[in-house]
C-alpha cells in the first residue's frame, strides 16, 4: 500500500512517523471515475482526503494527518502532437493546511489512451483487456503494466504521498521565511 510504503520512508529520516497508524476509508468525489487532466486529479485528492477528515469526525475520531489519492490521465498538445500521461495527485492536509504531490508519469500508448478517452471508459478496465487479466488495479496497477513492472501504481503513489507530506514531517523548513 502506497501510505505504508512513504511512511515507512519518512520514518528513516523522522522516527516519529514509524508510530503512525493508518485509518483507510473509501470515499466519493464529485470528479468522473477517470479523470482526465491534472484539475481534476488534484480536485479528487483534496476531496477524498476531506471526505475522510468528515468521515472520522462523524464518527468521533480524528487524525493529524489526512490524505487522498487520485489518478488518471493528462494529455497536452505539443507543436499540435497530442501526448496522453498517467500520472496521479495526492492531497494532505491537517484539516487548516493542505499540499499537494505530484507521481511521476507514464506515456501511455495512443492506442490506449483513444480507448479510454473515446470510449469513455476506465482504464482499469481497459489495460485489463489489453493485459489479457483481470483486476490489475488491485495490483500492479496500469502503472505495472506499462512499465514490465518496474513502477507499480503503488510506488508511483509513494512518491506523491512523501511530497504531499513535506511540509509535516520537514515542518522546519517549510514554516521558516527562507
């Protein structure tokens, strides 16, 4: 799991973080099942993670930390050449401040990014029929699949969640004037 994996990362650098517990919950956002520029996947972020800082708090609980996760493409236009990308957003936030963390990203062949775009459908389904499996969100992810498993949808995560969560566990630099 992508949380485990950067925590498990800001803890060498701050033992603090290897105390921290995880509270998983699935929640809606108000952006489409796959998201297709960087607004929406970063809108997606921020509204899970507050989705789940109101989920906690109707149930009595809280936490110090909330965070989201949202991926999906994002395609620009270069001298008239379209380029499709996977990549993903994650959004942490303490309830007052929040921050935002970018995964790297993946071009994704034209021919699948027209079946996701054109089709109006999720790539999770799409990159398992083009995988010839079933489920491969739950696992590698399309991540996995692009990259012969050398970044899953995990580690690429990973990255994004270590940047979102800069400024709680580097809060010395991050609230000094530098």
């Amino acid at each position: 799991m992508a949380v485990r994996g950067s925590l498990a990362r800001i803890a060498e650098i701050d033992p603090a973080w290897a105390e921290a517990n995880i509270i998983a919950r699935r929640v809606e956002t108000n952006v489409p099942a796959m998201p297709l520029n960087d607004w929406q996947l970063m809108q997606g972020a921020r509204e899970r993670a507050l989705a789940v800082r109101d989920l906690l708090q109707a149930q009595r609980r809280s936490a110090d930390v909330y965070v989201g996760l949202e991926g999906g493409f994002h395609s620009i236009s270069i001298e008239g050449d379209w380029h499709t990308f996977l990549r993903g957003w994650a959004y942490a936030t303490d309830g007052k401040n929040g921050t935002f963390g970018a995964t790297p990203s993946i071009s994704v062949p034209a021919s699948l990014a027209k079946k996701v775009i054109e089709g109006r459908r999720e790539l999770g389904l799409v990159i398992d029929e083009v995988a010839g499996v079933s489920d491969v969100r739950s696992r590698q992810g399309a991540w996995g699949i692009l990259s012969r498993d050398l970044v899953t949808r995990s580690m690429s995560f990973e990255v994004a969640l270590i940047a979102a969560l800069a400024p709680f566990y580097n809060q010395k630099l991050y609230s000094e004037s530098v």
